[in-house]
C-alpha cells in the first residue's frame, strides 16, 4: 500500500498543512500514524477525499472572477476558495475594471456586486448578458442590500443567482456549485 505526507496532500490541493491536520483531526481524511508521530494517507483515502470535496482531476478547472469594490469582501471569497482546490479567483476592484477582465478571461463565473460606485454590478450583469460572446459566463451576484426588489432586479438584468451579504464560505460554495456544477463541499 502507497503512502502520502500531510505535505503531499497540502501541495496536492494548494493548501496548507495545517489545513490538512484540520481535516484529518475533524474525521473528513483519514490518516494512519507512524511509529515516529506523523501522519500518513493512503493513496486510495486520498482519492476518495479528493473526488468527495474536489474538482475531478480530469476536469477544467473553472476560471471565476471577483468584481467588489469592499477588499475585505474580496479577502473572504478568496479565503473561502483557498480550502478547494478550484483555482483561485482573478479580482477586479470595480465594474470598469471587472468589464476588462470579463473580456480578456472568459470566466465561467462571475461573482459579481450589485453596488459599486461608477460602474455598478446591475449595469456590468446587463452588459455582459447583452454581448453574445460573453452569455456562457456565469453571474452570482453579491450585495448587501437583501431586500426583495434587489434580488428581483439582479435576476431581470441576467445574475444566475443571487447571494446576500454577509454569507459564509459554505453559502458561497455551495453557490458556486450550483451555478457552475464543481467545487462540492468545503472540507474546512
């Protein structure tokens, strides 16, 4: 039977290993003990965690931007993404900005803030739903503001989904599974 380090599997999924004794100390990955105090996992365990928690291998990985002109907001998603192994978010600070980097990625997804000084997210959403180009990609949209006619209005300017402030990382995950179909659960 083949054997990985905490170190392997941490490089593996682009995490700490810190992270990886998280996951181990909360029964998620299994793992066996050596006589001398380390932690090992199989080859088949770690199979096993990767297609319960990850993108299959095989798969394209997803290209997902962040447009949120609150870094602290940015800071969180990006967190949230750091215990998956989908790779981590291009960021665009604002809607002219997000715009550009619509056109040069191609993103699968769009999380995308309703309301941003200049360029707010409900214009960018219409933008990107009215260029034939870009109607493959994605919209979450993100805002504070949860009253009905937000989400309403978010929804009729093209968002796929919609996701109130402040949400966790399970929330946001779980979104993003639903809208591009990867990332599963957060083993965190």
């Amino acid at each position: 039977m083949r054997y990985l380090t905490t170190g392997h599997i941490a490089k593996a999924f682009q995490v700490s290993i810190s992270a990886v004794h998280k996951w181990i100390e909360s029964g998620k990955l299994q793992a066996v003990w050596t006589p001398g105090g380390h932690r090992r996992i199989t080859v088949e365990e770690f199979q096993r965690f990767q297609a319960s928690y990850f993108i299959p291998a095989h798969a394209e990985a997803p290209r997902i931007l962040v447009v949120d002109d609150d870094p602290a907001v940015v800071e969180a998603i990006l967190e949230a993404f750091r215990l998956t192994n989908i790779p981590t978010p291009e960021v665009a600070y604002d809607g002219y900005k997000g715009l550009l980097h619509v056109g040069l990625l191609r993103p699968h997804l769009l999380i995308l803030d309703l309301h941003m000084p200049s360029l707010n997210g409900t214009e960018v959403c219409r933008r990107i739903k009215e260029d034939p180009a870009m109607q493959a990609t994605k919209i979450l949209a993100i805002t504070g503001y949860t009253d009905q006619f937000t989400q309403e209005e978010a929804l009729r300017c093209g968002a796929d989904a919609f996701l109130a402030k402040p949400f966790s990382d399970e929330e946001l995950l779980a979104q993003v599974t639903k809208v591009i179909g990867v990332g599963g659960e957060t083993p965190a």
